[in-house]
C-alpha cells in the first residue's frame, strides 16, 4: 500500500516535471518569436528595435528584483494579454500581431481559441518567470 502511494506520487512528480519543461521550452520559443525583437534574446532589454524605442526597453530578468524579489505572475499574464489595461506596453501593443488575442479566430472556434492563446500567455509568463535573477 505504501509502495504504491510512493509510486504514484514519483508518477505524478514525473508527469509534472515533464509538463513543466514541455511548457518552458514553449514559452521560450514563443519568447523568441514575440519579444526578443525588443527584450533581447536573453531578456536583458536589449534587442535589435530597443533603440527605436521612445521609451527604455526594461530587463525582464529583473522583474521580481524590481518588485521586491516576488515575481508578480498574474501582472505579468496581465501585460502580455493586453486586454486588460494594465500598463507595460502601452498602445504599441500588440507588436506580435494577433498571436495572443482571442479574436485570432481560426478553426479551433471561439473557446478553443481563448484556451490556446492563454496557453501560450501562461508559458510566456512561466519562461519569464524562470528567467529571474
Ligand atoms: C516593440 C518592442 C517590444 C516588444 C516586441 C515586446 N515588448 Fe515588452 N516592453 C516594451 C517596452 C518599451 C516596455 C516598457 C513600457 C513602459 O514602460 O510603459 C515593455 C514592458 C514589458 C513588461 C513590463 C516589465 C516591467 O518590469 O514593468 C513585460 C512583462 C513585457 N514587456 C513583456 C513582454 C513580452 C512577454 C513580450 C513578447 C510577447 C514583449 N514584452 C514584447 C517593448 C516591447
């Protein structure tokens, strides 16, 4: 009974473990897609437009640095998004085209649409997240 509790928690563990790389490595791809452009490749605020920037481009590494070493997850999801107002990109959002706007319809319908983009939001936000120093 014990040995089958430990095993389905190692399972479980594994599985996780496994979910979370696969959405690393997706949020770090859609980062190269989406952000470095201006963010830098390694999110340093340095990318090839920063310069035409009329505002500085800031270093995502250091955004849990800036607010008290706590990563503020769900303003992050919020500034991404961009639906919800909350400032970080003002009205050049959205530089990256449709990409995370639920209106981006395609053949997954309304809510499957909504799902994907937030799919992508959540692994763009968990990359940032892991890139903090
Ligand atoms: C066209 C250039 C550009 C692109 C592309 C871009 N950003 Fe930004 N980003 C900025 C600028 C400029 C600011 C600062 C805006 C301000 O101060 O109002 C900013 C701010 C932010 C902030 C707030 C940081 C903080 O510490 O307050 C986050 C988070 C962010 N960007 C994430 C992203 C992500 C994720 C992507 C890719 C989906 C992205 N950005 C793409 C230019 C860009």
């Amino acid at each position: 009974m014990i040995r089958a509790t430990v095993l389905a928690t190692s399972m479980t563990l594994a599985a996780f473990s496994g979910a979370a790389q696969a959405q690393s490595a997706a949020g770090a791809n859609e980062y190269a897609w989406a952000c470095a452009s201006c963010h830098g490749l390694a999110a340093h605020g340095d990318g090839p437009l920063a310069e035409y920037m009329s505002v500085e481009v800031p270093d995502l590494t250091g955004i849990a640095a800036r607010n008290n070493g706590v990563f503020p997850m769900l303003q992050v999801i919020h500034i991404i998004d961009g639906r919800t107002g909350v400032r970080g990109h003002g009205s050049m959002m959205p530089v990256w085209g449709d990409r995370f706007e639920a209106s981006a319809a395609s053949d997954a319908g309304d809510y499957g649409t909504e799902v994907m983009v937030r799919g992508r939001i959540l692994a763009l936000a968990t990359y940032l997240e892991a890139i903090q120093q």
